[in-house]
C-alpha cells in the first residue's frame, strides 16, 4: 500500500504541474499501466515527462519515456496515427519561403496551427526537415515513411539519453581542470647554438710592384689575341 501510496502522490504532483485534475478513478488506471515498472523507472519516467513534455502524459507515453513501451500493436498503431496527422499537418500548415525555405506557416489564414508533439517535430527534424514530407512524390512515400516510422519508434530511448555521456570537455580544459599536480610539466629546451660570424676580408690596395706586373701581364695577353687574329 504504501508502494502505491508513493506513485498515487507523484502521479498527483504531476498533474498539478500540467494544471491536469484527473480523478481518483483515472490515478488508479494509470497505477495499473505502471504496475510492471519498478520504483526507479517509475520516478525517471515522472522525471522526464515534467522536463521534455507540455501535456500531462498517458501512461503510455510515460512508459515510451524510459524505453518501455506497450505491446508492438500499441506502437504500431501510435506511429500511423502520427504519420496521418503529419501528412495532414505538412499539407496545411508548412509552406516555403522566397528564399526556398520549408517552415511552419499560417499563410492567408487568421488561425495559427495547431502544436504537433514534440516527438513528432523531432522525428521530422531527423528525417530530413519540412521540405522531406512537403515534396515527397509517391515514389519516394514509402521510403520516407518507413524512416518516419524508425527515428520515431527510438524517440523515447533516444531523449532518455543523458547529453553528458556523449560530450566530452576539449583537452584544453581536462587538462585545466585536472590537480595541479597533474598538470603536464614543462621542458626544457636547449638552446640553439649559433655559428661565429667571419669578418669580410677587405682587399688591399696594389703595390707598385704589383701594378706593373699586372700591365705586363695584359700587354702580353693583347700580344696574344693580335696575333691570332693576323692568322
């Protein structure tokens, strides 16, 4: 009893939190749909409903929520009904822009459209956006819906994922944030050793004696190249 005391109140609180006043006859419907969850899934499902959803949730999708699902005709019968209500949705409401841009649009129209869930949006997010389902031809129906049908069947074990587990801090920041007697120690660099300069011979002027043995040795070279050229 107190078991049952624990959910009943939780179940309460959860819909006070969506301004739901189901009746006592309704709370313990929902005991018995949730009978085969144990205490901690039973908590994480209430959890996650006040976090990700805007409706007060069936027990159905409380169980979706934490991965455990009805039976297969329950599921299969859910997707094809929010496979309907998108077709319907998409061929009212979604519209291109100027710039080629499918998005959700009243037009003409003084009614704004209706919220499709957030399961929904999300599956159409992961199957390709508003222009996927906006221009689908009959050739590519089956196809698209058989994607729609997948993402949305994972939907409620994909949300159930921690973000945490798949981020990772950039090294920078491990490292900055690891003790600071685990942080990298620096090393030391020897330094590098540089070449002596050489000092640029300057040449000195000829002497006398230089000089005329240069010219001797021109005046024998233009001798040479006079001769050659008589011949």
């Amino acid at each position: 009893m107190d078991r049952e005391k624990q959910r009943l109140s939780k179940l309460g609180a959860l819909a006070n939190i969506f301004g739901a006043e189901p009746t006592g006859a309704v709370l313990d419907m929902y005991l018995q749909a949730l009978n085969d969850l144990t205490d901690e899934q039973f908590i994480r499902a209430v959890t996650l409903a006040i976090q990700t959803l805007k409706f007060f949730p069936k027990p159905a999708e409380l169980r979706e929520l934490i991965g455990v699902a009805g039976s297969s005709l329950d599921q299969k019968s859910e997707s094809h009904k929010a496979w309907d209500i998108l077709l319907s949705f998409v061929s009212k409401w979604v519209q291109s822009n100027t710039e080629g841009t499918y998005r959700i649009s009243r037009g003409v129209r003084s009614s704004e459209p209706p919220e499709l869930s957030q399961r929904i949006l999300d599956t159409v997010r992961r199957t390709g956006g508003w222009k996927t389902y906006k221009c689908m031809t009959n050739d590519d129906y089956p196809f698209v819906q058989k994607r729609f049908f997948e993402e949305y069947a994972v939907w409620s074990a994909v949300e159930a994922i921690e973000p945490g587990r798949l981020l990772t801090a950039p090294t920078v920041m491990r490292a900055l944030a690891a003790p600071r007697a685990e942080w990298p120690k620096p090393t030391a660099t020897k330094p590098q050793e540089t070449l002596p300069l050489k000092a640029k011979v300057i040449p000195q002027p000829l002497t006398e004696v230089q000089l005329r043995d240069r010219r001797e040795i021109l005046k024998q070279q233009v001798e040479t190249i006079v001769n050659r050229t008589r011949h």
